[in-house]
C-alpha cells in the first residue's frame, strides 16, 4: 500500500494508510499511516461494532492533521481485548492433536466476492451512489490514464 499511496499523493491527493502491521508499515514508508493493535484483517475494528469502527476511523483520520512529517505513523489507543493474551492465537504456532501447526488460527471473516453491508441502508446509500456518479475511488485512475502528462 505504500508505494500506491505514495504514487496518489504525487498526483497530489493525500492520502492515510491503516495498518495493524506497524513492521510492514515502516518498511513500505507510505506517506502517513494509522497504526492499530488488532488482528490482521480487523484494522478498522472489532466485526458488527459500527460506534467503535467510527471512533476508529475519526481517530485515523485526524492523522491529516498531525502527522506532519512523511511517513509519520499515528498509534491509536484502542485494545482489542483487556490484555495481550490475543496475541498468542494469531502471532504464534498452535497446537493441533499434539503436534505443531505452522500457520496461526485464522478467524477472519470470510471474503465475499459481492460487496457486503453492516445493514440494508448503507446498501442502499451505496448502490444509489454508484447509479449517479460511477466510483469516486476510481475517478482519479481513470483521469490520470487520460491526462497527457502521464505516459
């Protein structure tokens, strides 16, 4: 996601990378990122808990605001649970009928080919949205491959 979200901020839209891999993060360097201490694939909260995925994301996106360096990170001070303890089932080997397993627990939730909603009417919004206007993320790509500074 760096290198993407540094290539839209040279065509001067700014950008913020949510991340739950603060590692991976530093090393790709994007232009700002928000750092959240959950499991991967949970980087903008806890499932069917829409008040904290917003709490999250306005927290995230104050980083605009105060990062003011590039590749500033902005920690948020949200817990997954009351200790560490989760850590131990995504971040390390279990153990499966007495012998080690080498992949972590995997309790995600299931990737979907079709969009999904948290309820009928973000459906709604969104399927209303793309009717009138196409897809606003994509606009820029679009206009870019057209305009003649871009080879």
């Amino acid at each position: 996601m760096g290198l993407i979200a540094r290539q839209i901020e040279a065509a001067g839209i700014p950008t913020l990378c949510m991340t739950s891999a603060l590692s991976i993060t530093r090393s790709v360097n994007p232009p700002r990122a928000a750092f959240l201490d959950y499991p991967l694939g949970h980087t903008t909260g806890k499932p069917d808990a829409p008040e904290l995925q917003q709490s999250i994301l306005r927290d995230a996106l104050a980083g605009f605001v105060s990062i003011d360096e590039p590749g500033g990170v902005l920690t948020l001070d949200y817990g997954w649970a009351e200790n560490d303890d989760w850590k131990d089932q995504v971040m390390r080997p279990r153990e499966s009928r007495g012998r080690s397993v080498t992949a972590p627990a995997d309790d995600r939730t299931t990737r979907h080919a079709t969009p999904q909603y948290q309820c009928e009417e973000d459906r709604e919004r969104a399927e209303l949205a793309l009717a009138l206007d196409g897809c606003p993320s994509c606009v820029f790509l679009e206009e870019s491959v057209k305009d003649p500074r871009v080879g």
